[in-house]
C-alpha cells in the first residue's frame, strides 16, 4: 500500500510558540491532504483540507491564523500551529487519497503528539 | 449530511469469543464504508472497506464486516478474538464523489481479556 510520513512523531513546546508538522506522501502524489486532530479517546476532527497550489479548506470552528497550513509540492503538506498553547496540545494526523484508486482511498500517516507546556 | 454512528464507547470480549463492534451511518447516496484500527500513539490502520458488491466484506487479521443497506449498519465482527486485537476501532464513511473525505464516528475501544 502507499505511504504517508509524519515528522515529527512527538514535539515538546513552550507557550507562545509555533510549531511545524510535516505530512508527506512517499511513493505517489496527493494532490489535497487532510488534517485531523483527535483528542485522547475521541475520534478524528477534520480541522482542514490542504490543497496542493491553492488555499486550504478549513472546517467550521477551526482558526485558520492560527492553523496555518501550506501545500507546497505534490508530496508534502505543512501543519503549522502558530503561538501554541496547552489546549492545542493533541495528536495530528494527516491523510492522502491516492489518485487513481476507484475510490481515492485514503491513507493515514502515523500522527504527531504536540505537546504544550 | 454525512455522519456515523458508533453507539458503544467500550466492548469487552473474552478471547476466542466472536466480537462485534457496530456502526450506523446517514449518507446522501451510496456510501463508501471503512473500518480503521488505531494502537495508542499511533495513525490509523486500515481493516476493510465496502465499495459495491458482496455485503460480506472481508479484511485484515480475520475482520469481516456486514454492509447492511436496510438497516443502514456495517457491523465489524471477527469469529474469535484475540488479546492483541484490543486496540480502538472507527468506522468511518465517505460518498465517492467527495475526493476521499470521511467522516468518522467516535470509536469504540475493543478489549479482549485473557
């Protein structure tokens, strides 16, 4: 099957500062990548859909200054989350459908656990 | 809309006994419907998924699932479990033509006892 790194895996913070979460598709080209968030034992908030060339879709709810997302190249999405603080602390996981699949299934990567001291 | 519908937080099985975790969804056309496993700390693995055909899907590590159009249900079963596959279960729903959205339900965490 295809795969979707995640880097980091795991980041510590400060409050007040920002960090980068790396989504990237390694063996094809995805086009649009989701972001989730998934809060411990809850499921999965789709927070954004990130578009390669144009400008992120986001949910209802979900800060987009303060969620900044870019979708630089066909294999690689950025989550930046801008001024963290101990509420954003949560696992993010990315996804990618994969072109040319019947049904554009999606594959997971295997999620980064920010947290904000 | 779409949505899906786990109504069990938890289950809890004996190993070597069959195992049924449910689900219900609500979608506009015809549904496109997975199952993911999810260890701690880490992303989502796919189990199986129904697209058309047989009602009887079956996936990985010996998981079938029921796709049941009447009752709006795609039940995960496994015929006997095992400690390992404890873990926490999402069905998850997506209609084709939105390119490869889902919409996911609460989960539902599976403990098998010894």
């Amino acid at each position: 099957g295809a795969v979707v790194s995640q880097h980091p895996s795991w980041v510590i913070c400060k409050s007040g500062t920002s960090v980068k979460i790396e989504c990237r598709s390694l063996d094809f080209q995805a086009t649009t990548m989701f972001w989730y968030r998934q809060f411990p034992k809850q499921s999965l908030m789709l927070m954004a859909t990130s578009n390669e060339g144009s400008k992120a879709t986001y949910e209802q709810g979900v800060e987009k200054d303060k969620f900044l997302i870019n979708h630089a190249s066909l294999t690689l999405s950025t989550l930046t989350v801008t001024s963290a603080h101990p509420e954003d602390s949560s696992f993010y996981i990315c996804s990618a459908p994969k072109p040319g699949t019947r049904y554009n299934e999606q594959f997971f990567g295997p999620g980064t656990r920010l947290t904000v001291l | 809309a779409q949505s899906v519908a786990q109504p069990e937080d938890q289950v809890n099985v004996a190993e070597g006994n069959p195992l049924t975790v449910k689900c219900t969804y609500s979608v506009s056309g015809n549904p496109y419907l997975f199952w993911y496993v999810q260890y701690p700390n880490r992303g989502l693995q796919f189990l199986l998924k129904y697209i058309t055909g047989d009602n009887l899907v079956k996936g990985s590590y010996g998981f079938e699932a029921e796709f049941n159009k009447s009752q709006t249900s795609f039940h995960l079963k496994k015929p006997s479990a095992l400690v390992s596959d404890s873990a926490l279960y999402f069905c998850a729903v997506s209609r084709g033509s939105t390119l490869g959205r889902l919409y996911f339900g609460r989960g539902t965490q599976l403990t098998v006892w010894p």
